[in-house]
C-alpha cells in the first residue's frame, strides 16, 4: 500500500485550510454589510458618530457625524461587543439613532445577499479581491507545479498565499470579523519577513546574501509579540479598549519597519551591484516594490500611526500589490530579465507628462470643494491620485496601442518605414555617387509632391555653390548657404528659404546638399516627413563615406603605380586576395550548380535504363552519355579542386604541397621528389596558399615546356624565413632569353605572387641543365601605409 509523502500530506491539509478560512471568509464578506460608522464615546457615557465612510451602508442609511447611537439590536449601546473593542457597530442588525435635529429613527441593515449590496461596493470588497486572490493562487500552483523542488519558488508560493489571504480578509477586518482580523494583524506584518527570505533562497545561486539571518531571526522576534497581543485583543477580554489605539500604532509600526528594510537592503544590493551582472535584477526588484509597497505605507500605515484614520481605503493601494506575482513570477519562471531601464525612462517621460494636468484638475475640483464648505484636502489627493496614476497607465496603453494598429489605421504614415526599407535595400548596390543621387531622388519623388529636388556642391574654401542658375530662388539659397556652411554637420536636415536641405556628404572642403523645395500644395512638412527625411540624409551619409573611402582607395592605387617602377607589394597582395577570393566564388558555384546538375541527369539516366531495359544500339548510345557525363563530373570536380583545394588551411603547407604532388603524379610522365626537411613551422592560409599555387604553375611549367625526367622540391623553415626550392632536369635555356619567357611559362605570376608577400625569387638556368628556382619568404610582413595615412592591410579581403 503506497504511503502518501509527508510534504505532499502538508501541501494537501494547509490546502484544505485555506478553503476552509477562505468559504468563511466569504460567507462574512457576502452575508455582513459593512455599516462604516465609528464611535466616539464621550465623558458622560453616550456614544456620538465620528465618522462615516463614503458609500458605506451607514451613509445610505443617513446616519451622518454627530448623531447619538443609543441601542444596537435592541440593548445599550455600551454592551455591544463591537463597541466595547472596536468603537463600532459592525455585524450589527439594527441601531437606535438619535439625528442630530433631535429625530429618533430605528435603522435595520439587511444582512444575506440582497439587492441593497451596491455593484460598486461588491466591486471593491468581493470581486476585485476574490480575483486577485486567484491570480495569487494561480501563480502559486503553477509555480508549484513546475518548482516545487526549487526552495526559492515555494518561499515565493508562501509569499503569493500571503498577499492573497492578506488582501481578501480585509473586507472581513472592515466588518471587524474575528478571523479577518486575526489573518490581517498575522499576516501582513510577516509577509516583509517571507519576502526578505525568499531573496536570500533567490540570490544563494549568484553567491549573495540578501539579508543576514540572525538580522531576519530579530526582525521576527519583534514582530510576533505584537501579533501574539493582537490576537489575544481580538479573541479575549483581557485587554481595555485604550489598548486597541497601542495595538494600531505597533501593528502599523512593524509593517512599516518591515517594508522600509526591505528597501533599505533593495537599495543597498542595487548600489553594491550596480557595475554586476546582477544590476538589472537589483533595479527590478526595488522598483516593484517601492511600487507595490509604497501607497500602502504612505497612504494607510503612515497616517495609523499619528491619527486613527487612513487617507484612502487600503482596498485601492492594494491593488498595487499586483505588480509582485508578475514581476516574481517572471523572475523564477524566466532565464532572461525585462528591460527595466527602457520601462523607467518611459516612466519618468509620462510622469512628467501627467504631473501638470492632474495637479490642475485636482485643484480645479478642491476649489468647488471649498465654495461647498468641504474639507478639500483629502478629496484634492485622491482625486490627483486617480487621475495622475491613471495617465500614466493611460500612456503605457496608448503606446502599444500605437505599436499594434496605427500602422493598419493610418497606412499613408508609414509607407515612411517602406520607403525606408526600400531605399536601404537599394542603397547596397549603389557603387558610385550619381546612382545614390538618382536612388535618392526616386525615393523623395515617390513619397513627396515638391517643387524641385537638386544636388548642389558648397565649396568652404572657394566660396561657392554649384551648379546653381540666376532666378531669385537659386541666388537667395546660394547666399544662405554660404553664410552657415561652418554650420554644416554631416547627416543634418538644414531649412532653406525656398525648402530643405539635406547634408548628405563630405569631400574634403566640399558639402555635397540635396536640395528639396517646396511643396506643390503650398503646407509646411510635417513632423513626419522631417523624420524621414533626416533619417534619408543618415543613410545617404554613410553611404557617401564609404564612396569616399572607394575613390581614395583608387586614388592610392594610382599614386602607387604612378611613383614606382614596380608594382607595390601590397597592391600585388591585394589583386592576388581578391584572385583567390574569385577562385572560391566561382569553385563553389561550379560545385552548387554544373556539377549537382551534372549528377542528376546521370542518375536519371542510370534509372531509365534500370526501369525499361534496352539493348542493341540504343543501350550503347545511353552507356557512352553515362561515360561522357562521368567524364565531365570528374573534369568539374577537378576544376573545383584546382580552383579553391579543399581544406587547404587545416593541411598546413606540408601537406598541401604533398596533395598537390600526388595529384600532378597521375598526369605527367617524370618524377616528382619532396623533402620538406623536418618542417614544422606553422604558416597562414595566405603563405600556403602562395606556395600552392607556385607549386602548382612549376610543376604545369615542367610538364608543358622542360621534357623533364625528375623535378626535386625542398621546403625548410630557417628562422624567420621560409627557404623554398625547385630544381628540375629539363632542357633549361639562356638567361637572357627567360625574360622573354616569362609570360607564356607562367613564371611571371610566380614572381609577382613573391613579391606581394615581400619576398625574393631567383632564376638559375642553362640549356641541357634544367631550371632551378629559389624563393626566401619572410613569415610576417611590414604592414606600410598609404599616402592617405591607411593601413594598406585595410584594404585586403579574405
């Protein structure tokens, strides 16, 4: 017989608990009416009304401040219990009032469901509790559910349970129920105390002490003697009345105390982790709970300590609590945090937005206030309350609500962001300045009706703009910019007198402008054509940089050319990346296409002549195109190979010009011999490559022209240069007459492919005695500069 575990066995009677307390609770909540009245008892024993609460049953029954209570439910006032504890007439059936105009007037309260329970009143005391409890409770179990291993997640059910019970018995403690009130004077003053602790279980796994635990043990020994004294006042007759007033100020001291460590220790974490990686999760936890927490301990714990009255009902600063199951739940469910620093600056945006017209509105209705004899201070700060909480939660909604559907409402505004889209796509084919001019000039006409739309050159030193005509319009711009060109700023949107102008470019002393005028309907741009068209003149710069930065590099390859005999071994190292990088190119397009396409037909073929057997003629036919495809998939793969080698890095030089031997071997007729003489040097792809490809055209070389019988390689590493040889036993030739050679035996590229790596290359050769070659290569090279001040490596591609 399985045995049910013990913390399953707890789960489960703790849960039977709560419905238990909970169907109690609201069988009070819906059977009591609140009345809302407190007493006052005066010197000669009589008992006056002190106050009243707006929209309570007490008001609707028009009890008002003043009046004498003198029976409750047919006995002295002074014999109610509620009054004896309390100095109220909560629970009560009826009452014997005294009117303040000297009328006697039985008053009954109706008790059970009934029609007199207001929507609003069952709004604020049932429903919007009640539903906040189960979003507590939801929380709970589905934090159950997924963590109930995870000692931080069931401290943080406890802390959920906590709000939520808290919460939902005050409606009960406002109709000075015994049980709501013993849940509220227990509860909230631990629910500081669970959530201190369930930082401490939280922060464990990033190595942090939240709180220290004989700090927490201290902080619950004090409270627990004013819980255990509350209870005892609200069950027992020990204590007087006079206590109740010590009672209050304790109990609304620890809460206080409690909620003011929690962001006292907030803060410290945060300020102590600022610069850590736990500085997003230090900040979301103080704002959430300066959030929830605050209007509660301003508006209700603050004021229970000096008077016996609250500034607004708890039941609206409560609803602050919501943000903690969200924010908590979020971060025990979730690996990632929000962004809590985007989310504050929105903030302080619509608080500062909100402050002024809530300031105003609510000292509008304080003077109708005062004209109607009111005391207006209290009216003034709910209602500035409401209204400045209530703008500042109307912004946030109004900014998703923009997100989601002014594009499909307003579809003319952001055909800006598709032309944005567009103009950027197009932008990355542009490679010379008048196809950006001409991309940027369909967009603007696309979008906007103007009058003209120029480019211009405003020349700084020379003092002039071109090209410009002599109408009016053209004479008065040409002065007005030359009068701020010191001004300009690259990417800045400038008004003209006759429109606008885009600085979209910089060379040297020259601002390149474009020239909008005005529109055809004779209206202002608007605020978001300004947008987009600053955002058009950002683009446009930056792309006119980097044409800039094209024209210079072409200007540094001219003035290269130009000033020596020779081509610069960093131009020659250039041309031969971009050389290599257009031998991968088109390796791998020969692969991905010719080569896969290649593959298909011959398996198409291979399967017809599986499926419908054929023979005589025909079935030769089909087998010489099998060859003929085999034949040309082989060729192609050998082109690739040649192309681009296949893992040419990851072989290392050695290797690389093993490979390329073994291959050439198949080929030709004389004998290839290696000696790499113990190398064990490591070489960049570059050099390896450059030795690959000279290997590769000698050894073409010896096959076309040197009638070779042997070719000898030697490849050694001697200090910080790398020593390569080729000897063969061809037929060799003069001299004098292997410069003129050079271009059809290939050896002129072998020399430049050197030079562009900064090394030396020399030709040995005589007629009857083959040919030798030697390269000395440096492993590292002098990274020079250009005459523009460039790194001339700045230039490479790989």
């Amino acid at each position: 017989m399985k045995t049910t575990p013990p913390h399953r066995l707890s789960v489960i009677l703790i849960s039977l608990l709560t419905i238990i307390v909970l169907l109690y609770l609201t069988f009070v909540i819906v059977s009591v009416p609140p009345i809302g009245a407190e007493l006052h008892k005066r010197s000669d024993g009589t008992y006056f009304v002190l106050s009243v609460e707006p929209a309570s049953h007490a008001k609707v029954k028009s009890i008002d401040v003043g009046d004498q209570i003198v029976e409750v439910n047919g006995a002295p006032v002074g014999k109610y219990i509620n009054i004896l504890k309390y100095n109220t007439i909560e629970n009560a059936d009826n009452v014997l009032v005294i009117h303040k105009n000297g009328e006697r007037e039985i008053i009954s309260f109706s008790k059970g469901w009934s029609n007199n329970r207001s929507t609003t009143e069952m709004m604020i005391q049932l429903y919007i509790p009640g539903i906040s409890l189960l979003i507590f409770f939801a929380f709970s179990a589905f934090l159950y559910v997924k963590r109930k291993d995870d000692q931080a997640a069931i401290m943080l059910i406890f802390f959920f349970m906590a709000i939520g019970i808290a919460y939902y018995s005050s409606a009960a403690s406002y109709r000075s129920d015994p049980v709501g009130l013993s849940i509220v004077y227990i509860v909230i003053p631990i629910i500081p105390l669970i959530f201190m602790n369930f930082m401490n279980i939280y922060l464990r796994r990033f190595g942090v002490q939240f709180i220290n635990k004989r700090l927490l043990i201290k902080l619950f020994i004090i409270v627990s003697p004013i819980s255990v004294i509350s209870v005892l006042y609200i069950w027992t007759n020990i204590f007087d009345i006079e206590v109740r007033r010590y009672i209050i100020a304790a109990y609304s001291g620890v809460v206080l105390m409690g909620n003011l460590v929690c962001v006292y220790l907030l803060m410290t974490q945060y300020i102590r982790n600022r610069r850590t990686r736990l500085k997003s999760l230090s900040k979301i936890t103080l704002i959430s709970h300066l959030i929830a927490f605050s209007p509660f301990a301003m508006l209700n714990l603050m004021p229970l300590l000096f008077t016996d009255h609250q500034i607004i009902p708890g039941a609206f600063t409560a609803l602050f609590l919501f943000i903690l199951p969200v924010v908590y739940f979020y971060l025990a469910m979730s690996n990632q945090l929000f962004d809590i620093d985007f989310i504050l600056t929105r903030f302080k945006y619509y608080v500062a937005l909100s402050l002024i017209p809530a300031t105003l509105v609510a000292s509008a209705l304080s003077l109708i206030l005062l004209k109607l004899n009111r005391s207006a201070f209290s009216e003034w700060l709910v209602v500035f309350i409401v209204i400045f909480i209530g703008m500042i939660l109307f912004l946030y909604v109004k900014e998703q609500i923009d997100q989601r559907f002014r594009p499909r409402l307003f579809k003319a505004m952001y055909s800006y962001q598709d032309s944005l889209d567009r103009f950027s796509r197009s932008i990355a084919k542009v490679m010379k300045q008048a196809d950006l001019e001409g991309v940027l000039k369909q967009e603007i006409n696309a979008l906007l009706p103007v009058t003209r739309i120029s480019f211009l050159i405003v020349d700084q030193l020379e003092e002039t703009v071109y090209p410009m005509g002599n109408s009016l319009e053209e004479r008065i711009t040409e002065d007005f910019l030359l009068g701020i060109v010191t001004t300009f700023k690259l990417g800045e949107l400038i008004d003209l007198p006759y429109g606008l102008g885009l600085i979209i470019g910089k060379q040297r002393s020259r601002y390149h402008i474009l020239w909008i005028g005005l529109k055809m309907n004779h209206t202002r741009f608007n605020s978001d054509e300004i947008r987009w068209l600053k955002t058009m003149a950002n683009y446009s710069s930056i792309v006119f940089e980097n044409l800039y930065l094209i024209e210079g590099l072409i200007e540094d390859l001219e003035s290269e050319v130009k000033k020596e005999q020779t081509t610069s071994p960093w131009v020659l190292r250039m041309l031969f990346c971009l050389s290599e990088n257009e031998r991968r190119k088109l390796a791998a397009d020969l692969h991905d296409s010719a080569l896969q396409d290649q593959l298909i037909w011959y398996r198409k073929i291979e399967a017809l002549m599986i499926d419908f057997p054929i023979s005589g003629k025909l079935e030769k036919e089909l087998d010489d195109i099998k060859e003929g495809l085999l034949d040309v998939i082989h060729q192609i793969r050998e082109t690739c190979n040649e192309l681009r080698p296949p893992l040419l890095k990851e072989m290392g030089v050695v290797e690389a010009v093993e490979s390329i031997i073994e291959h050439t071997q198949m080929r030709v007729n004389f004998e290839v011999q290696f000696r790499p003489h113990l190398f064990n040097g490591h070489l960049d792809e570059e050099r390896i490559t450059a030795i690959y490809r000279i290997v590769q055209e000698l050894l073409r070389n010896a096959n076309k022209h040197a009638s070779a019988k042997l070719v000898q390689l030697d490849l050694e590493l001697r200090e910080e240069t790398l020593f390569f040889r080729y000897q063969d036993d061809g037929i060799g030739m003069e001299m004098r007459h292997m410069v003129e050679s050079f271009e059809h035996m290939g050896l002129s590229g072998i020399k430049e492919r050197v030079a562009s790596l900064e090394g030396d290359i020399s030709f040995y050769s005589e007629p009857g005695k083959g040919l030798e070659v030697i390269i000395l290569m440096p492993i590292t090279m002098s990274n020079g500069r250009s005459e523009r001040g460039l790194l001339r490596d700045s230039y490479l591609i790989s």
